[in-house]
C-alpha cells in the first residue's frame, strides 16, 4: 500500500463528491468541485491510495481531499474529509501537511479551519500538528446546529 497527494483533476472529482456526501450533510455538488477547478483562488489536495492489483496494473483509489482558498498569503480550509475506510490511518494527517507544504512555498502566513465543536479526533488531529484554537462561531453549523471550533496554524 502506498499513498499520494496531489492536485485534484476531473478524473477525481465523482470520488471526491461521493466523499463529501458520505461526511457531510450540506454536501457539496459534484458541479461545485468542477467550479473548484476553474478558481484560481481555490486548491484541492487529494490522496490517493495505491494497490497494486497485479505486477502490471494499479489501482487509484480517492481516499481523501481537503480544498482550500488561498487568498492574499492566508489559507482557508473549506472541507476536509477522508472516506471512513480509510480513516485513522494517517490520510487526514497527510493532507494537511501536503497542504502545508504548498501554503509554505505560495508564503502563506496561515492556515485556517472550522470544526464542529463535537467533532473530537478532528480537533485532537488539528492540535497535534500545530493548530490553536482560535475563536469559536455560535451556530454556524446546521444539520444540526452547532457552534464551530475556529483553529489556525501560523506558518510565519
């Protein structure tokens, strides 16, 4: 088993929708990721796990993907998410440091997310590699309601 990150392209898009609807409620559109593409400002990482399936044939398998804005040296988390197959083993980690990679050669100063207040393993990751709390917004999620966490990670 191997994995990689790279910038997501057409060919990824339907699995990284599929992910977006199996982790969050307001999903959203395949068409939405399409327009992603088309953003300057916009950047999404995706990790794809290999298997090898025979000496002469391997298998790309979307895992995960985080998209950001990257906007005057600051980077915005949009969505995070990592198919439940392949979570708790390094995938989460592993986009947020390709991301951090790319804020640090673009000169970013920050990274910058919300996360569910409930949202624990989440939270745990973040504050492992460096995010503090920063903040809190009431109610800013719906289905259900609930307050988000605001974390960031200065890079500077």
């Amino acid at each position: 088993m191997s994995v990689i990150y790279k910038p997501m392209s057409k060919e990824h898009i339907k699995a990284v929708s599929q992910i977006e609807r199996e982790c969050f409620s307001n999903a959203w559109s395949e068409n939405a990721f399409y327009q992603e593409l088309e953003n300057p400002l916009s950047l999404t990482v995706v990790a794809l796990h290999i298997n090898d399936v025979s000496q002469q044939i391997t298998k790309e398998i979307v895992a995960g993907f985080v998209n950001v804005r990257i906007v005057a040296g600051e980077v915005y988390i949009n969505n995070i998410a990592v198919s439940q197959p392949f979570r708790r083993m390094g995938y989460g980690k592993g986009l947020l440091l390709s991301l951090e990679k790319i804020a640090v050669s673009k000169n970013a100063s920050f990274i910058t997310l919300e996360v569910r207040e409930s949202n624990f393993p989440a939270i745990s990751l973040y504050a492992s590699l460096g995010y503090k709390t920063a903040g809190k917004r009431k109610g800013f999620y719906r289905d259900p309601s609930e307050d988000a966490v605001l974390m960031t990670k200065y890079l500077i």
